[in-house]
C-alpha cells in the first residue's frame, strides 16, 4: 500500500485562491450580464464597456492564479534547498566532533552554541550547573583550535560556503 505524501500548506495561499474564485465568478457574471444585454439591446457604449471590463477581470484571474502558483512553486523549492542544507550542516557537525574528538555532553554543548544559546540556556536545557557548561564550552574551543563562540560559528561556515569563483582560475 502506498502512503501519499501530504503536502504542505502556504499561509495565505488559500485565502488568495478564495479570492481569485470569487474574482473568475465575477467576471463569469459580467459576460454573462453582457451577453444578455447584447441578446435584450444589441450592442451599445454600455455593453462594450461590460464586456471589456470582465475581459480584464478574467485575465486579471488567469495571470494571478499563474503567478500564485509559481509563488507557491518556488516557496517549495527554497523549502527543500533549505531542508538539503540543514542536512549538510548536520554531516558538518557530526564529522567535526569526531575529528576533534568531542565527548558527547561537549558535542551538545558546542551544538548549543552554534544555536546561539547562552551559558545560562545550555544549563537549563542540559540540566547543569552553569559553570560546568563554561568549562565544556573551554574543552570544546580548545579541541577545535579556536578562542570564542564566533571563530567556533565561522569554522562551520566554510564549510557550507562555497568561496566565489574568480574569472581565469
């Protein structure tokens, strides 16, 4: 049996389509309108006018509901790069602690860090004293070859990087 992904839904998006419906019905009203006008009157200034108006509004409709779903196209793309990064940062991080040979409680810690978490919110979420934190945080910037939480963040960022190619090398 397969299990059919279920998608995600955009903020907004519905409330736009419901708008569009409403729009497409209006401009069905109006040519409908117009053309009883021309069947009643024939064609006057009037009609034209009718006519051309839900034209536009009807066009108006198409190229929004296009442009929506493009919107929402792109907003799943970015979505899912978003997701493939965090993934590579995740790889990053994992081969990092293992290279500099993290113990498991620095690993959290220094993983904290990189979240921007302060001293005080490592100890609270690793139910610890504050102090002992610190001292994890020393072990972990000694192991790494780095002095503070910024030079920790920066040695993650080269990695996921990519420096811009030059013209001619």
């Amino acid at each position: 049996m397969r299990v059919r992904a279920r998608r995600r839904r955009e903020p907004g998006a519905e409330a736009v389509a419901a708008v569009a419906a409403l729009q497409a019905l209006a401009a069905v009203f109006f040519i409908v309108d117009a053309a009883g006008d021309v069947a009643a009157q024939g064609v006057t200034w009037h009609v034209a006018i009718e006519g051309v108006i839900a034209v536009a509004l009807l066009a108006g409709v198409v190229t929004g509901s296009l442009q929506l779903r493009e919107i929402l196209a792109a907003g799943r793309r970015k979505s899912a790069a978003l997701a493939v990064a965090a993934g590579a940062l995740s790889e990053v991080i994992q081969e990092r602690v293992q290279a500099w040979g993290l113990t498991p409680a620095e690993a959290d810690v220094a993983v904290f860090a990189l979240k921007g978490c302060d001293v005080a919110e490592i100890a609270a979420l690793r139910n610890s004293a504050p102090g002992t934190v610190r001292a994890q945080l020393a072990r972990v910037y000694e192991k790494a070859g780095v002095r503070s939480r910024s030079d920790l963040a920066s040695l993650f960022l080269e990695d996921l990087i990519a420096a811009p190619e030059r013209p001619g090398r």
